[in-house]
C-alpha cells in the first residue's frame, strides 16, 4: 500500500485561521445566501449535504445530520429519514 501524499492540503492543516466552533452547525446556519462558499449543495431542517474543500477522491460529500449525538444510533427517526 502507498501512503497518501496530498500536499495541497498542508496549507489547511498548517494554517493558524482554522475556524473555531462547530462547521455542522455554524456553515449551515450562515443562510443560503453563504452555502456556495460553504459549499453546502443541500440544506434541510434536519440534515445537509456539503462538499469536501480538500476531498480524498472525487465526488467525496459528506451527508450530515444537524442533530449532535455521540453514534448514530443516537439520531432521531426523523433524522434518519432525513439523512
């Protein structure tokens, strides 16, 4: 196996502006009118769907429920649905 060597990505990991907070609550809630720099494609009531800014492969999204729990298992059935 060959390790990942991604060096575009040092400038992210380096970097001393990294955000502080939660980005699965504060890039949805900054409003449609912020997603496309967020890169938030979809945004429900009770999940999102957002690019990855330094994705591993292409197409990579991450699908997330707004809802914070520890595991899954902890979501809602409706966050379920949502998702």
């Amino acid at each position: 196996m060959k390790p990942l060597w991604a060096p575009w990505r040092m400038e992210f990991i380096l970097g001393e502006d990294k955000p502080e907070g939660c980005i699965l609550c504060d890039k949805p809630a900054a409003g449609p009118d912020r997603h496309k720099d967020n890169l938030i494609l979809v945004a429900r009531p009770r999940a999102f769907v957002m690019m990855n800014r330094f994705p591993y492969t292409n197409g990579h999204l991450l699908v997330a429920p707004r809802a914070h729990v520890p595991a899954p298992a902890g979501l809602s059935p409706d966050d379920h649905v949502a998702l």
